[in-house]
C-alpha cells in the first residue's frame, strides 16, 4: 500500500482502540518522552470500566511505562499482601473541581508556532475526551513575565474611566481563539479563572509594571475603585468574543511586589489591603455588576502565608462576604507543611475552597529551565498534588501549557520547565513526565468527585489518596517515590480484594465500579 494508504488503515486500527504507543526519545534525563507530531502521539483513549468484580489500572514509571493500561480481577478473599490500603467511604471530605494550566502569552506563542494539525494534536492531549481532560485554564490578565513585552488593557496615563480599555493582540489574535478550539474539543464546559499581575503604571506608588509597588491611595480610594473596575471591563470584552469565568483571583502574588527590585510584573499588596479592597471596592463592583456568581479567590501566593492571610481577610465580614475561595502557589511547599498551613486554614474556614493557582518545576537557580525526560519532576508533581488533595485542596492548576525548548519565551529570562515542551523548528512537541503526572489525575478524578478516607495497614513509601466519582466508582492513586516495587492490595468492603503492585518511581491509578 501506499504510505497514505497504510496511515489511514493505522488510523482506522487506533480510533478502533483510541491508543497509540509512545514515540520515546531519551534525552539526559532518568526517563524519556514522548514525541508527538501532527499525525501521530500517544494517547489514554476514552476509559469504560468493565463490570463489578474488575478494575482498570493505569501505570506511568520512569521505566518508561506512559499510563499503561490493565484489567485485573478482584478477589473474594485477602492475597495476604503484607500491605493492605483498605478504602473508608463513609469518611468524606471536599469535592473536586479540577485540573488544568494556564494559557500565558508564551504558551499561546508556543502552540502557533506549531503546524495546524500538530496544534489540533497539543490541545487534543489536553482537552479532548481521548485526552487527559483538562477542565480548569488560568488566563492571566494582560501580560506576565511569560510575555515578550510589557502591556496592561489600560495604558493611557490618568484614564480613571477606563474608556480606552482593550483586550492587546495577544488576547484577540492568539489566547481567545486558542481558548475557543480547547472549549470546542472539551466534552464539557472548561472554567476558566483569570489573575492580573499588574495594574497599569499610572495607578502604582511606584510609576512602573515591575518592581516594589502597590496602587496609589488608600482601599475605597479612585485607584482602587479603578483596579476593581479594570476586572469587570476585563470580563466584559472577554463576554464579547464568547467565553465566560468561572473564577478571578484577587492577583498574582500580591507578596511579590513588596520586594524591593522585583523584577517582572507584580502588584504589592499586604492582606489588610486587600481585604479593605475587596469589601470597598472589587467586592461591591463584582457584585453590581452581572459577574456576582463569579468565584472570587484571594491570596493566589504561597501557602506558607496561611493561615495567617486567611485570618485577616475572612475574619473580616465585609471581606469575607465575597470571597469564594483560596488560591495557593506551589513554591514553598517543602518549607510550609500542608496540616499546619492548609488544614489549619480549612478547619478554620470550612466553607471557603482551597485551589491550587501555580506550579512548575525548573524555577529554582540551582535547578534551573526544561529537563526533558525528568522523572524526578514528574514524582514531584504527584507527591504535591496527593498532599494538596488529602489536606481539602479542590484542584491543581499547572502553569504555562507549553514552552519552547529554552523554557521560554519570558522577556525577563525567567526560564522554567512546561509539562508539554515544543520544537517547532521539527514542527513536533514532546509531553513530558509530568504531563503524565496531571493526567493520573485530571483524566480520573472527575469534577464533582468526592475524597474519602484510606487507612494503611502499617509504614510504607506509598502515597495516596482515594476518591469516590460521581458516578458511584471508586479512584485510587498511588505514587511509589522508592527504589524497591511494592505489592499492595486494596480493600473495598462491597466488591472485595484488588490484589495490585507498584513498581519503583512509578504512579498508578486504579478505577473500580462499586455497585
């Protein structure tokens, strides 16, 4: 047969079974990743759990397994496994809302840069129901350092009405019909939340978009009152082309610009400030406006900050009456335990949501830009989001969805690492390890699925966190951090004994029907 001919028959084959295998290429790294182009890349494939008595797992290692699928039987009786994680239904915790990444003007650069099917490809991977089914984008607000230059939507010196307000090219030509073709091959609504990094420079102490500086005046003042309207006019033209948000948070890292000579785009703010922002200004401005059902989180920083940030913003009940939710950045974690942070701050305050806003690896100057094949990174990804599950956090959202092979671009050289990395001098992308990491949970852990207890016989160097979906099946992931395979077995009281194994640096997730 010709090529054409014998594709199509390969195409006819994988639609039949929705998988194709991973093109691994190893770079120098511990694992490899993998290659995908406009015709071929692997893929998870639409999931049905066959009946009661069987699973479904799924494995990623750094042996090289990519989500490899098996069905295995559950047993009546115990294998006698020296390690039992016995499944507690009836204690529940919060439910999910979900996961995802941001659409920066870098990653939106990075996707076009790409031929039109090895594009369709990228957002596929993410978006679709062969995908890993993301659901949750961050759209930052004007540009951040992942930007090629410096711009907010209202530029104009003294324009405290706002009347030149508009969307930048970046908006209207690349991330809008980009968000546009990810919503199109998403079997659901996505939610979208929006953070700004900066106010125009006209409004700031400090008269620029970077550096140490916060918005002129005091809460209640015409600066203030001009930022919050800055979020309703950005929700406007965003309602123009056609997508609507779920969320907004209160702003990128208000620590940041208390820093002196921070060097990319922030906007100081101390939690007293920002709690006398909300209750006089965003607060009442988001209410009045037809965006009151839009889900307002604070802090969007460290989660070392809590629960001290939480304290002075929702003790305050003016504040506290329009705010949704927390949204917490990774980059701290290793030095702020999760119980002491985020489960004191949910035993506190119950009612408002914990959710991941930022992460990436790469960030830190000792281990600095895109590693491609790191199964260190992808361990690390999982370890964080299974902690961030199991103290009340709702969903993860990962930063830029696809950089250059340099880790940019970023106009102040601040290079990271991306879970997808494209090289569109080869018109291909490569899904890193910790693509794989996102997809055992956002393909599994649908929103709306509930956390419920585990309890494991005795020590191991498992982790884990289980969950009942809203269908009434039940999930399990596992990640295995040592260097030794660990046999386990799951009990669940209605169906029985799932007699499973995790291999070294490996992460699992088991799906099972319970009724």
């Amino acid at each position: 047969r010709n090529s054409l001919g014998s594709y199509l028959f390969l195409y006819q084959e994988n639609e039949l079974s929705h998988t194709e295998v991973c093109q691994a290429r190893m770079f120098s790294q511990s694992s490899v990743v993998c290659e995908c182009n406009a015709t071929h890349c692997d893929s998870v494939g639409r999931v049905t759990l066959p009946a009661v008595g069987h699973y479904l797992s799924f494995l990623s290692s750094e042996a090289g397994s990519r989500l490899h699928r098996e069905q295995g039987q559950v047993q009546r009786n115990s294998t006698g496994t020296a390690l039992r994680i016995t499944l507690v239904p009836e204690q529940k915790y919060q439910h999910i809302k979900g996961f995802g990444g941001a659409m920066t003007d870098s990653a939106a650069i990075n996707i076009l840069s790409l031929s039109a099917g090895a594009q369709d490809q990228l957002l596929r991977q993410y978006f679709s129901p062969e995908g890993i089914e993301y659901n949750v984008v961050r759209v930052p607000m004007a540009s951040c350092d992942f930007s090629t230059r410096l711009y907010t939507y209202a530029d104009s010196p003294g324009d405290y009405g706002l009347l030149n307000f508009s969307l930048a090219e970046e908006d209207t030509h690349m991330k809008i019909p980009l968000l546009h073709r990810a919503q199109a091959l998403s079997a659901r609504p996505l939610s979208l939340f929006a953070s700004a990094w900066t106010a125009p420079s006209w409004l700031k102490t400090n008269g620029a978009l970077i550096g140490k500086g916060s918005l002129k005046g005091q809460p209640g003042d015409k600066e203030y009152k001009t930022w919050a309207q800055y979020y309703i006019r950005f929700l406007e033209e965003y309602e123009k082309h056609n997508l609507s948000f779920w969320g907004l948070t209160t702003g990128n890292e208000p620590t940041a610009g208390e820093l002196t000579n921070y060097s990319f785009q922030a906007l100081g703010f101390r939690p007293e400030q920002q709690r006398d922002w909300i209750a006089m200004d965003l607060g009442p401005a988001l209410h009045s406006s037809r965006y009151a059902k839009t889900r307002l989180m604070i802090l969007d920083d460290q989660r070392l900050l809590l629960p001290y940030w939480a304290k002075v913003v929702l003790s305050d009940t003016h504040a506290a009456r329009y705010v949704h939710g927390i949204g917490l950045h990774w980059y701290l974690d290793h030095v702020a335990p999760a119980k002491i942070t985020l489960g004191t701050t949910h035993d506190l305050y119950p009612e408002y949501f914990l959710f991941g806003t930022e992460a990436c690896s790469g960030w830190t100057s000792f281990d600095r830009g895109v590693q491609l094949g790191s199964w260190k990174r992808a361990e690390d990804y999982a370890s964080d989001i299974i902690e961030d599950l199991n103290n009340h956090v709702t969903g993860w959202t990962d930063w830029n969805l696809a950089l250059d092979q340099g880790g940019g671009p970023n106009w102040v050289k601040n290079f990271v690492d991306s879970t997808i990395i494209v090289d569109h001098s080869r018109d291909v992308f490569y899904k890193q390890p910790t693509f794989y990491s996102m997809a055992h949970f956002s393909k599994f852990l649908w929103e709306g699925s509930q956390r419920v207890g585990v309890s494991t016989s005795g020590h191991s160097a498992l982790e884990s966190s289980a969950f009942i979906r809203p269908d009434g099946s039940a999930a399990l992931i596992v990640l295995n951090r040592s260097d030794a395979e660990v046999p386990f077995e799951v009990w669940d009281q209605t169906v029985g004994f799932l007699p499973s194994s995790a291999p070294p640096h490996s992460i699992l997730t088991l799906l099972w029907n319970r009724s």
